[in-house]
C-alpha cells in the first residue's frame, strides 16, 4: 500500500507480496491525486522528523475535507474486518514510513459529522487517557464521545460513532522520506459533510469547497489550525 501506482492494488502483486483483492461487496479504496504533505514553509514533511504523539492536521481529497496525521512513536499493524456503517467489509493496511508508525484518517467524526474548524475543534487525537476516557492513542470527539483507535484504523471503541473513520492512505518515499496522501479507505462521508456545512464551508473556503487539494496540502499543528480546542 505504500508502493507507487496505489491504483493498481486490487489487482496486482508487488514486490513478491501479495496485494490485498478486495471481494464483492468490499468497501474497495478510493483512489485521488497523489498528493505531497508539506509544512508551512512550503518544505516537504519528512516523516523521520515527524514528533510523535502530537495533532497535525492538513485537508485531502478536497480543500475543505480536514484529515488528522499522527505518529504515533510505534508500529501500527494491520487491521481486519473493518466495517462501514453500510456493513462493507475492509482490511485497513497499518502504518506508513519508515517505522509504519505514521496514520493518517478523516477528521469527520462519523456520527454527526463534528470536525475541526478554524474557531474551534471538538475533535482531536489524544496520546494519554484522561480522567474521562480509559484509552490512550485515540481520535476523541467531544461532540457525543465517539473514539477511534488511531492504531488500528480508527476502529470505534467507544460511542455512537457506526462506523471507523475513513482512513487516508499513505505513500512514502524511502529515498526522500517524504510523504503523500493517495487515496481513502472506508466509509467516506464527504457528500453528507458538504451538504450539512455548505454554507459554513463556503464563508471557509470560498469557492473551493469541493476543489481537488492538488499537488501539495500543507500540515498544521492543530493548536496552530483552530483558536480553541474542547477538552473532554
């Protein structure tokens, strides 16, 4: 999954390893433009660098579709039987870089489609447990306290949430260390995002609401992304 022509997954084999055939009825992935995850500099995000444990965030497939990216400082390995809200099954692929540590999901929440915004943000990636929540590594939303396991393809483990969050593939370049977003797995919800914050969207983004990201998407800090976050 971290090989060039992502396009190609469903039907190849790769390297002498065998490419995941998604069956009928799969939730399969959804290819976009390969996209280069950048900072604010304008430089190129170079996954060794990338601290663990801390919120970033960038927006991909659209210009107004936010995505958390995590290191999470340790392997995440594949997840099975994955299931949208829809019940399509899927095998989430793990992790991404060098120490296939790096994750990266849609910041959608699942359940009532909560998400960050420049003002405030009632979801966010969470390394430790607090006192009102057991889990450690997890995507919390505070909106109705769905969370997601950032290790294991945003499986739900808590909440309402009926379904994991859509996971945002990663390709990364061994040579450069550099990272691209390529594609989404699971249950999109982009469709139902659009029409329910069209207008809030459109006073954001301008007319680029639903405009492809492009070549490269530039990755914030959340604290540098939104003026509040809301601590659960």
């Amino acid at each position: 999954m971290e090989r060039r022509e992502f396009i190609k997954a469903c039907a190849v084999t790769c390297m002498g390893a065998s490419v995941p055939v998604f069956a009928q009825g799969a939730a399969a992935p959804h290819t976009y433009g390969r996209t280069k995850l950048i900072d604010v500099a304008g430089n190129p995000v170079k996954a060794r660098a990338l601290p663990a444990n801390r919120n970033f965030i960038f927006h991909y497939p659209y210009a107004s579709t936010p995505c958390f990216l995590v290191n999470l400082g340790h392997a995440a390995r594949p997840a099975t039987t994955l299931k949208t809200a829809d019940a399509r099954s899927y095998d989430w692929p793990g992790g991404s870089g060098p120490a296939q540590s790096i994750v990266a999901y849609s910041a959608i929440c699942a359940h009532k489609l909560t998400y960050p915004t420049r003002d405030i943000s009632f979801i966010a990636y969470r390394g430790e447990a607090t006192a009102t929540s057991k889990f450690k590594q997890v995507i919390h939303c505070c909106s109705e306290h769905s969370q997601y396991d950032a290790g294991s393809g945003a499986r739900v483990l808590a909440g309402p949430a009926p379904q994991p969050l859509a996971a945002i593939l990663l390709e990364y370049e061994p040579a450069s260390d550099e990272i691209y977003a390529v594609g989404t797995l699971g249950g999109e919800m982009f469709n139902d995002f659009f029409r329910k914050f069209e207008f809030k969207l459109a006073m954001e983004h301008g007319d680029r609401v639903r405009s492809a990201v492009g070549s490269e998407t530039v990755v914030r800090e959340l604290e540098q992304y939104c003026r509040q976050q809301v601590k659960c």
